[in-house]
C-alpha cells in the first residue's frame, strides 16, 4: 500500500501531472500570479537594496523628491528636464521614508505590477503558463537595461501597461460604437505616464488613433467622434495641463516651459559617428528579445481575428517605441526600456507555441540577468562598506556642511544633510559641453564657487566628452586651495569608480 502511493506520487506522472494543477491555480487566481512575479521581482532586485549610489539618474530623483519635501519648486530651486510626476512619486516615498531602501521597495512593487500586466495581456494570446513566462521575461529585461534599481521606465512602463489593457479589453465596447469610465481610465494612465516621460505622448497618440479608427469602423458619425476622441485626449492631457495651471498660478510657467520643452531642443547631441555607434550597440542588445518578439509574432498569426487585433496593437505600440529609441539623438541604454513590454508580451506567441522553451527562456531571461548590474555580486559586496566609508568621512570633513559634488554621486548631498549650492545640483549639467539649461551654466559656477565650498568630491576623471572647459577650469583653480585631499571607491551599476574628496576648501 505504502509502495503504490509513492509511485503514485513519484513517478513519471508526478511533475506533469503537479505542473499542470500549477498552471489551473495560475489561470484561476491572478493573486497568485502576481505574488509569484512580485516574488521574482524581489529576487533579481535585491542584490543592489540599501545602496544608494547604484544609478546615477536613480540617485539624482530620490535627491530632487527630498528636497522638494523641503520645500524647493521643481525647475526653479532645483532643475532637471524629467517630467513633474517622476519627482512627486519620489516626494510622496520621502514622506514616508526617505531612505534608499524605501524608493527601491517602491520601485520593485511598480515593476512587479508592469509584470502583471504584461502577463495580463500576454494572457489575451497565450496560455497562462506562457502568459507567466513573458511576465518574467519583462522583469529580466527591464534589468538588462538598467531598469533594475529607480529608472523611470520602471514607473511609466507600468502605466503604459495599464493604459493599454484598459484599451484592449475594451475592444468590444469600442467595436459597439461606445466609450466608458474604464477608457477614460486608461488614457488618464498614459497621462500620467507623459507627466513622466514627455516622450511617451507618441505611444498615447497612437492609441487615441486606434481608438478613433474602431469608432470610425463601429460606423459612428464624425461628430461623434469628435467629442468621444476629445473627452479621452483630455483625460490624457489633465496631468500636464493641471501642472501648467499650478506652475501659470505661482508665476514659473516660463520655469516649466524651459524645462520641459526650450531644453530638450537646445541642448547639444552626439556625434553622428558616436551616433551610429550607439545605434549598432543598441540593436545588438535588442536582438535577442526582437528575435523571439518575432517567432512569438509569426507563431500567433493563425489565431482568432480578436486575438490578431491584440497582437496588431501590441506590435504596433512596440514599432512606435523602437522608433522613438532610434530617432532620438542621444542612445542611452535605459532608453530601451519603454519597448521592453510590448516585447515580453509577443514572446508569449513563442512560448505557447514553439518547442523546446528552453532557449527562449535562457537568452531573454538568464543571459538578461547574468549581464545585469544588479548581479556583478563582487561590487555589490563592496558596495555598501565603501559607500559608508565616503560617507563617515565627509561628514566629518564638512561641518558647515558646504558641498560641491563634481561628478555622479549627487545623492551625496542628502547623505550629510547638505543643501545644493545652485539650482543645478546634478553636476553633469555643469560639467558636460553639449548641456542647455537655460539658467547660464557659467554663472551657476560662480555662484557656487562664490559659496566657499568647504568641501568638494570630483570624479577625476569626469565621464563626459566634450566638457564645458570654462567651468572645469574654474573647479580645478578653485581645488588648488584645498588643504587636503583622499580617494575613494564607490561602486555602481558600472563597477569601480574613483573619487577624490578634497577637504579644507574655501577658507
């Protein structure tokens, strides 16, 4: 007796049989799904937990949200060109726990939460099991592409995503010639996702058009169109536009503008030649989650027409942020990120429908986590020590707490409880050649310079080609006077990186 149940339940049958009640209690519960890519989630990410020196841009939101917390105005005490809301999530954290700990916390929920859409939508063209896996896939990408600390595609993704499952599961309401709340919903998502990310405006127009393409088929008149079209382009809109009556308001709108639009147009870009390049690295890291995007494209092209119409939208939204990343004039890994989702989402064609899995699943997802930052697990043993050992230092050697950051490590400021000299407390708006504030980069160095810092941390040397020589020149004179001076290592999402804290400065 005792024999023949350990059969039963050890043999052969046994990992089908106990995977195919997995996958039912997949498909039956959604709670479970999204505990198990929350799970995931945790896992891939908590390597770098705690360090807040991991990204450059990370650190630079969680800086800015404290010190609006503080009080500062964003774009007016403190300036960057990223959309408003980015910031305002990282106040809200701050009000609770301003640590690094607590926004990465935050960030891995709003990942786990883009997975779960992923998996909800992949879930419209695929088995669940195969829904699950592109979820997963989405996670590992978004770590491959420096998604996997507090980049801000970790947050507008995730509301892109539901902008668009709120848009495809309504579908059949459109095809009827109707709008609801629920749409409405979805296009104040992508709103929000433009407060973010202004360049995610071109994947809300193109579902504004879809929208008014299925009304147009649904045979409804021009007129009504019109007015359905402009209810969901205001939902889109409110988030910006509530911004610029708060800005009109308080007399900074031309602050916002500058910001938000003049910058972004009057900076200077790259190189044509470094250009090229970049594009090169970039459709070479792309390969691989493009190739299975489109095996899972082709595998899905016998399905039923409302599934093929899913498939059309998401393919569509992903040639839409492939071609923003192409067209923009600087590459930056992290700009990948906004196609990530679309991408995961085609992978479910291949995984529901290609045999063996296996391949699939160790390109986009084991050699995506393998090249991660997150998992150099040598710099992040070191990490946190040296991080700690900078920190005790220059609190020691910065008593009137006057602090120059000459490089990267910007969050250095809420470190020691130090205010930023100048509006531009990311440096490498005073250090790069090509940058356009509109705020004068030359006279926000002498108003620091004219501030005495006491102490200064240059990254020597800076990781920025062409430099503003002007304002090199003026920090390098400037270090000439420091009494003393030591290096340290910090450790990034990069490896080593060294730094000099020169102390004694300014007296």
């Amino acid at each position: 007796m005792t024999t023949a149940t350990m059969t039963r339940e050890t043999g052969p049958a046994f990992w089908p049989n106990a995977w195919a009640r997995f996958l039912r209690k997949l498909d039956a519960s959604r709670l479970v799904q999204f505990a198990c890519l929350l799970t995931f989630a945790v896992l891939i990410r908590c390597p770098a937990y705690g360090e807040w020196n991991f990204g450059v841009d990370d650190q630079f939101y969680a800086l800015v949200g404290e010190r609006m917390l503080h009080g500062d105005l964003l774009y007016v005490d403190i300036w960057d060109r990223k959309g408003p809301l980015l910031y305002l999530i990282f106040t809200v954290i701050a009000l609770v726990s301003p640590t690094m700990l607590a926004y990465q916390l935050v960030a891995t929920l709003s990942a786990a939460l883009g997975a779960y859409g992923v998996n909800r939508l992949a879930h419209l063209i695929a088995p669940p099991g195969s829904a699950m896996l592109s979820g997963i896939a989405y996670l590992a990408l978004l770590s491959r592409f420096e998604g996997d600390n507090l980049e801000a595609g970790v947050f507008f993704n995730s509301l892109l995503i539901a902008a668009v499952w709120l848009l495809v599961s309504r579908f059949a309401l459109l095809a009827r010639g109707r709008i609801d709340a629920g749409l409405v919903l979805g296009f104040f998502c992508a709103g929000l996702a433009i407060a973010i990310k202004q360049a995610v405006v071109f994947e809300g127009t193109l579902f504004g058009l879809t929208v008014i393409v299925l009304l147009a088929r649904a045979g409804c008149t021009p007129l009504s169109i019109a007015w359905k079209a402009g209810i969901l382009a205001l939902a889109g809109a409110l988030p910006m536009l509530a911004t610029g009556l708060f800005y009109w308001a308080n007399g900074h709108f031309p602050d916002l503008w500058n910001a938000m639009v003049t910058s972004n147009f009057q900076r200077g870009y790259a190189d044509q030649i470094i250009r090229v390049k970049s594009m090169f690295v970039m459709a070479g890291m792309l390969g691989i989650p493009l190739f299975f995007a489109g095996i899972g494209m082709h595998a899905l092209r016998g399905a039923a027409p409302e599934r093929r119409a899913i498939v059309r939208l998401i393919a569509l939204w992903g040639l839409v942020a492939l071609a923003l990343i192409f067209t923009f004039p600087n590459l930056y890994v992290h700009y990948a990120q906004s196609a990530l989702a679309p991408l995961a989402i085609l992978c479910a064609g291949y995984f529901a429908h290609r045999r063996p899995v296996w391949p699939g699943l160790m390109a986009i997802v084991g050699l995506s986590l393998v090249l991660a930052g997150t998992f150099r697990i040598e710099d992040r043993w070191h990490a946190r020590p040296a991080a700690n050992a900078l920190v005790d230092y220059l609190s020691a050697v910065t008593p009137h707490k006057r602090l120059l950051v000459w490089g990267g490590s910007n969050y250095l400021y809420s470190k020691i409880g130090a205010d930023p000299l100048s509006p531009l407390a990311f440096s490498p708006h005073l250090f790069e050649g090509r940058e356009w504030t509109g705020l004068d980069e030359g006279k926000q160095m002498h108003r620091i310079l004219a501030a005495r810092p006491e102490t200064v941390v240059a990254q020597i040397p800076l990781v920025s080609r062409p430099l503003n020589e002007a304002n090199v020149a003026m920090v390098e004179e400037y270090l000439k006077h420091c009494r003393q001076s030591w290096r340290f290592p910090l450790y990034d999402h990069n490896g080593r990186q060294m730094h000099t804290v020169f102390s004694g400065c300014g007296q």
